[in-house]
C-alpha cells in the first residue's frame, strides 16, 4: 500500500529504478539489465505507463514481459537493428511501435496476432515469415526500401492501402497479403538513380488472392511476373496491364475487370491456364500489341459471359485451347493471323456471328472448336475438320474439306454442300 502510494505521488516525476526511470507515462529502458529486472515490470504497471521507449546503449530487444503491458513502444537505441523473432507475439495492447531509421529487419512472426496499428516501415527492407499476419488494426503499411519478403507477412491483416517501392528487383512471396479483406490500394513504383530503367516485381502465387475490396493497382516503371492466383477473388478494376510481363494460371479469376488490354510485346501467358476464368464484368480483350508466348496456355478467357469484342495479334496463328470457351456474349472477334482453332477454342460462344480473318483462312479446326456456335458464318475451304468441330451451326451452307472426323458436322441444319478434296 505504502509502495503503491509512492508510486502514484511521483507519477510525473522522474524516479529510478536501477536504470530504468519513469517520467510522466513513459518508462525509459538503457540498460540490458533492465529486461530481466522485476522492478522495471512494476514500475510500467503500478504507474500504469502507456509508452516504453528503447534507448542509451541497447543492442538488441529480448523477450520481454514489460510489452504487454504498454501501447507505444519507441525504439531510440541505435544498437538495436532488428525486431526479433515473436518479439510481440499474440500482444493485444501494443498500438504503436516508432522505429528509428537504422531498424531494417523484422523477424519471423515479430508482431502476428497483435493489436499493433501504427509502425513506420519506410527504412525496412527484411520482412520475415508471416511477421504482421492477422493484425487487423494495421492499416497502412509503407514499404520504400524493401529487398526482402517472407512468406505470408500480412496474411489476413487490416491493412487498406499499400504503397512499396522496388530498387532493382523484388519478389513479393506467396501469400504476402492474401485475404486482406479491407485492402482496397495498391501502389508500385520503381525507385533508385536509374528509375527509368524499368525493374522486375514479381508477385508469386496468392499473393493478393480475396482481397475483396482491392479495386486499384497502379505500377510506374516496373515490369510485373504474376504468378498462380496472384489477384484471384478480388475486387480488381483497374490494373497496369502496360507492366505485365508474364502471368500465371488463374491469376486473374473472379475480379471485376471490364478491359484487357496488354500493350507489351513481350507479355508471355505461355503455361497459363484459366486466366481469367469467371470474370463476369470483361466486356473487351484486346491483345493486338502482344505478340508474345501462348505455348500450352489453356482456357485463358474462360467463362467470361460478359465479354462481346475480342482483338488477337496478327502473329497469332493457332488459337490456344479453349482460350474463348463458353464466352456466350462473344459477338466479334478480329484475328488477323488466324488459321487454326484447337479443341474448344470457341465452344459454345452461342453469340458469335463475326471471326474475321482478314487475308487470313482457317486450315484447320480442331476438336470442338466451333462447337455450339449456331450463327457464325464463315469461310470453311480446303480445311482439315475434328471430331464435332462445326457442331450445331446453323448458318454455314457449304464446305469443302481435307479431312473429315466423327460429328464433325452434326446437327449443321443449313449445310447443304460439302465438297471433299483428299488424296
């Protein structure tokens, strides 16, 4: 009672406790010996301290029963470089955490499943394993001179919006801001001397996978590698398609895109499957400027019932795998290039009544490939014809073929002449 009394009377005095002293709400920490000292732990909880600050000759932050007790935490000691790994590990009362500008590491786990709202990351540049993942109070998170990220840093956390800057290259890992439900911002920019020379980010698989409310991605001189499900289950309107260098399977899955628009010629979907799978909103694709690889992509624009106009590249002369399936708003499509459709390149586009070709003519359709398209017109001459490739057109009165498979042209209720030119 009578140490209690001492306590509140000094509250706003400076008092010492070996080394440790409080002054107002504040316990000051300068000595190593200080952590392991009962004293300091009563002195922040008889005076109810809000705010522990780090300074004098520290080198490093031990585990430490004082932080649970505090809402800010100043780290002043320029010994100290580093948070440590669980270093406020499941903590509910810290609030704000200042670092001073030589702190560049935060260790695994170093704040999960904390209260933390504020912590100033700009001179960070290691974030281990999942180090802020599910803080929900988090909101802002400000990453300028960032080289490394762990895995699942700020999985399922509060944050809104996101700004990191990328010197010469950067790999944001897998998962890193997945099911961020109120993340509505991205930002990416290039920094450095030579910021206008473009740099690579790349963004591997969930990396920002249901961030429902994620509607902004904007990137400045960067070249951008997304991988599988990178941006899947969000609320994406509007991305810097001028940066994709490559993309992955299901990467853009079930967003709220209205526009594809590439303008490198370098873009690779080579390997890339189901891209865009689901998307309700994509009303216009235009890949005229992307002249690069599709090699083994599959079902690119699955699916996508929103979609009526469609542009391909003049050098595209096969047509990937089911690349515009079950698009059953598809009207136009423009493909210069074009001579072969494979397996159901354009299945069930039961709205399609315009391929055109330009000088171009189809040598070949592949299984399926104009499967269930009733009012597509086309030239069908000298070409080689799979299994169930013009199935249920009803608008196609002639043809002449090199080849003809099982089905090729059943239930083709207007054809009239076939004409079959083979060896």
């Amino acid at each position: 009672m009578f140490r209690n009394s001492i306590f509140i009377h000094l509250l706003s005095a400076q008092i010492d406790c070996n080394s440790a002293s409080l002054t107002g709400s504040t316990v000051v920490i300068s000595d190593d010996a200080d952590f392991t000292n009962q004293q300091t732990i009563a002195l922040i909880v008889e005076n109810k301290a809000t705010t522990l600050k780090l300074s004098g000759a520290l080198t490093e932050m031990p585990k430490f029963r004082g932080y649970l007790f505090v809402k800010n935490v100043v780290i002043e000691a320029t010994g100290i470089t580093e948070i440590p790994e669980k270093c406020f590990y499941q903590n509910s009362h810290i609030e704000t955490v200042t670092l001073h500008n030589g702190i560049n590491r935060i260790r695994n786990y170093a704040f999960t499943y904390s209260s933390v709202q504020s912590i100033n990351l700009e001179n960070v540049d290691f974030i281990g394993h999942y180090a802020f993942q599910k803080c929900p109070n988090l909101k802002t998170v400000n990453l300028e001179k960032v080289s490394v990220i762990g895995v699942g840093p700020f999985y399922q956390s509060g944050i809104e919006t996101l700004t990191i800057s990328v010197g010469s290259y950067l790999t944001i890992q897998r998962g890193s801001f997945q099911n961020c439900y109120f993340l509505t911002t991205v930002s990416f920019y290039k920094s450095g001397p030579d910021s206008d020379v473009p740099t690579t980010l790349t963004l591997l698989d969930y990396a920002f996978m249901n961030c429902h409310m994620l509607k902004t991605v904007t990137s400045s001189r960067l070249l951008l590698n997304v991988y599988d499900y990178a941006f899947a289950n969000t609320g994406l309107e509007t991305f810097p398609f001028e940066s994709l260098s490559s993309v992955g399977s299901y990467a853009f899955l079930n967003t709220k895109l209205t526009t594809v628009a590439p303008s490198s010629a370098t873009t690779s979907f080579a390997g890339s499957r189901m891209t865009f799978m689901f998307n309700y909103y994509i009303q216009t694709v235009d890949l005229t400027n992307v002249d690069g690889n599709y090699d083994h992509s599959y079902g690119i624009f699955y699916r996508c019932s929103a979609l009526t106009t469609v542009k391909l590249p003049a050098s595209m002369t096969v047509l990937p795998d089911s690349m515009f399936k079950d698009c059953q708003a598809l009207t136009t499509v423009t493909a210069p290039g074009l001579t072969y459709i494979t397996t159901d390149g354009f299945m069930s586009c039961i709205s399609l009544t315009t391929l055109d070709l330009g000088s171009s003519k189809l040598t070949k359709i592949g299984y399926r490939g104009i499967h269930n398209c009733p009012k597509l017109n086309i030239p069908v001459q000298n070409c080689h014809l799979d299994e169930r490739a013009l199935y249920k057109n009803e608008v196609i009165e002639r043809i002449s073929v090199t080849y003809i498979s099982y089905w090729s042209c059943l239930n083709m209720s207007a054809l009239k002449t076939v004409q079959i030119n083979s060896n």
